[in-house]
C-alpha cells in the first residue's frame, strides 16, 4: 500500500513531526535545566567556597564562552552530515559533563566542567532550528518557535527551583548529578527519528552569466558566496546584534533576579527562586505569543517579524526599569515584573524565523549558529559578568536597572532591519526538502 503524501508544507505526517518536535522539545528544556541550575547554587558556593558575584556570574557565562566557539565549526556539521546524530551526540555530551559537576572541588573544575556543557550544548539550538523549520510550513515557523522556546524559560525555572530544592535538603553537589539524567535518556531516542536529507548548496547563476537556456542555470556555491549570503544581508546582521542585546538582558535577570529579591526584599532563597522562575514562566505566554502574532501580522505586513520584535524589546526595556525603579516590593512591582516577563521574551520567535527565513535552505543550521555567537558572545556571556561587577561596584539593583538600557538597543536594531527584510527575502534560494526513507 502507498503511504499517504505529507499535508502541504510539512516534511512529514503531522504525528510524526509533531513527535520529532516533543523530543526537541524537551531536550531544549533538559539543555536549560542543566545551564541553570548553578543559579540556585550560588548562596551555597559563595559559603563553601568564598566566591564572588562576579565568579558566580562566570559560572554561567562559562557555558555561553563555549557555545561561542564552538557553534560555528558543529554547525556545518550538523548542515553538511546529520541533524539528528549531531544533536543526540551533543546531548549526551552535555548531560555527562553536567554530573561531572557533581565531583568538583574547587572553582577551576567547576568553571572546566561548566565549559564542557557549552561543547554540547554549542550545536543544539542551531540543529533544532534547522530541523524545526524543515517540518513545519514557513508560514507556521514563528509560531512553532515560539513553541519551541517555551522550554527555555520552563527549564531556566525549573533548573533554579529543583536546584534549590535538591540543595537545601540533599547537598548542592546532588542537584547537578540529578538533573543530568533526563536529558541523556532524551538524548538516546533521537537517535532514532527521521531527518531530512542535506541540501546541496547550490544557487542561481546571475543573469546574464548563464549561457541561454529556457531554464534557470544552477551552480555550486563557493566559500565566498557563502560569506556573502550572509554579509549582503542586513536584516540578518541586525537580527543578530538585536538578539545579543535581548539575552543581555533576560540572561542577567535570571542570573541576579533570586540576589535581588534576597537582598533588597530579604526574601529566602527558595521564596527568591520561586519568584524569579515565576517571572520567567511568563516567556511561556511570550514565546508563542509573539511568534503568533508576527505569522498573522506578517500576511499584511511582510516585515511583520522585526517589527513585532523591536516592539517587544522596547516593552522589555520600560517595563522592567519602571518596576526595579519605581518600587521596591510589593504586588504593584511583581506584577510588572511578570509583564516584563511576557514582553522579553515575545522578540524570540520572530527573530529566530528570520534567521531561516533570509537565507539558503542548506545554510539554516549556520545561520542560527552566527545568531548564537553573537548573543552569546555579545549577550548571554557579558551579562551576567557585567551585571555581577556593576552589583559588586553600585548594588544589585542598580546592576539590573543599567542591564534594561541593552533592550532598547535592541530595539532601534531591529527596527533597522525590519527596512531590508523584503530586499532580502526576495533575494532566498528557493529549495524543496526531502525526507530520509
């Protein structure tokens, strides 16, 4: 019997691509428990080991100096051979260096060990987006990101407060051997899945350069056209520094958010985790919500995805500082936290859609990996290094009101390239994907 053809637009069934998307799903949210959950350990480190806010901003940082590296180099990996060994090989990595943090002694190790979670984690956001955007129509990408990104914020909370928790009552070692071991059962099964098959990275000769034909001349792409696929793209490079900007941010918050409300609110520390993961939970509306609202608004507006992410980040940057400057607890602040919370992570979505969307079908992987460089180098590794000195120089809340000025840099780059977007788009290779059999 012949099987059924896929519906218009997907790579596969719709049960089958939406079991591909589960398991990404929550590796994505095993990555961020694993990333996290040192947060919750910082009052324990700091006691044992005499630590720093700066050292214990190194901590996390440590993972996205990693990711910065080696992204690039495991993305052609994942583009030119296999998404889904790439991405299970990765997870397995992660996962293991994750429990050898549970054997540290000293700083030194625990920051080598935090680095090893990088290397596997270095690949994964750029392999799942790949493979998100080849199962689902373009006309869904953003939304189904934003899905997809709700388990960043699920597992950053969840990492702070089972860490805590783990902590508190077992030792703060055993949190990190615990919460390894999802991850790496997830991990085996994507061993499993089917995949695309690789593109070939192949585009239109220019005309005039083609010798006449009724069809369209195709040739190789070489290492300079692949440079200038993405140099000649402005709402792609704007995309980048505009999301760097954002992590900046939402990175230094989930970091010194639990410090914050231990400080200045005198809160404990599981009550401080708690409500910093309550704040972050609100990515969960964000995310999807965002993506929604770009895929709909996109049908009228073409550059609906930059816009809709240079409004987030503006809403991002007024709601938090209104809130850590106009109060200083109460219902009134943390309510504005909470929106801040949907608002910061709302440019997501969108902004991860144009990262495949203005580029070659062959290149998705590499795309993002540039986009994961570039907030990591620029956003995620600074922001808890500099939102940790500028605590230690002028206070915790100082840090985190100056932190809010990265989002509306965010905004005016966004906004910037929501003008090239169309030129850009237009300027795609068109490809059809092929499932494996």
């Amino acid at each position: 019997m012949a099987r059924t053809a896929p519906p218009e637009g997907y790579l596969f069934s719709k049960a089958y691509s939406h079991y591909i998307f589960i398991l990404l799903w929550l590796l994505y949210f095993f990555d961020y428990v694993d990333r996290m959950v040192v947060v919750s350990l910082f009052p324990f480190l700091k006691k044992d080991w005499g630590l720093t806010d700066a050292q214990c901003g190194a901590l996390v940082s440590a993972v996205y100096w990693a990711i910065v590296i080696f992204s690039f180099p495991i993305s052609i990996l994942i583009d030119r051979w296999s998404r889904k060994k790439s991405i299970g090989i990765m997870a397995i990595l992660w996962s293991f260096a994750t429990m050898a943090c549970a054997f540290t002694k000293t700083f030194g190790q625990l920051f080598v060990a935090r680095t090893a979670i990088g290397l596997g984690e270095a690949g994964y956001s750029p392999g799942g987006t790949a493979m998100i955007s080849a199962l689902y129509p373009e006309k869904r990408r953003a939304f189904m990101v934003g899905l997809w990104n709700m388990s960043i914020p699920l597992g950053m909370a969840t990492g702070i407060v089972v860490g805590g928790f783990i902590a508190t009552h077992w030792g703060w070692k055993n949190a990190f051997g615990i919460v390894a071991l999802p991850g790496l059962l997830i991990s085996i099964l994507f061993f499993f899945v089917k995949d695309y098959k690789t593109i070939g990275l192949e585009q239109t000769v220019p005309q005039g350069e083609a010798q006449a034909s009724s069809l369209a001349a195709k040739k190789k792409m070489s290492k300079m056209d692949m440079v200038r696929a993405f140099s000649r793209t402005p709402s792609l490079l704007l995309t980048y520094l505009g999301f760097a900007g954002m992590m900046f941010l939402t990175i230094s918050l989930s970091s010194f958010l639990p410090t914050y409300f231990q400080r200045v609110h005198g809160a404990p520390l599981q009550k401080a985790t708690l409500l910093t993961s309550g704040v972050m939970l609100m990515a969960i509306i964000g995310s999807p919500l965002g993506g929604w609202i770009a895929d709909r608004w996109m049908k009228k507006r073409i550059q609906a995805r930059l816009l809709v992410s240079a409004i987030s980040a503006l809403l991002s940057a007024v709601l938090y500082f209104c809130s850590l400057h106009l109060f200083s607890g109460g219902a009134v602040q943390y309510a504005i936290l909470i929106l801040g919370g949907i608002a910061s992570m709302a440019f997501a979505s969108s902004a991860i859609a144009v990262t495949q969307d203005v580029v070659h079908p062959g290149l998705r992987a590499i795309s993002y990996a540039f986009c994961v460089i570039a907030q990591n180098l620029l956003g995620s590794s600074l922001g808890p290094i500099v939102t940790g000195a500028l605590s230690d120089a002028y206070g915790i809340a100082t840090a985190l009101k100056l932190a809010t000025l990265a989002a509306l840099i965010s905004c005016v780059l966004f906004y910037l390239g929501s003008k090239f977007y169309k030129r850009d788009l237009d300027k795609v290779e068109r490809v059809a994907l092929t499932a494996e059999k």
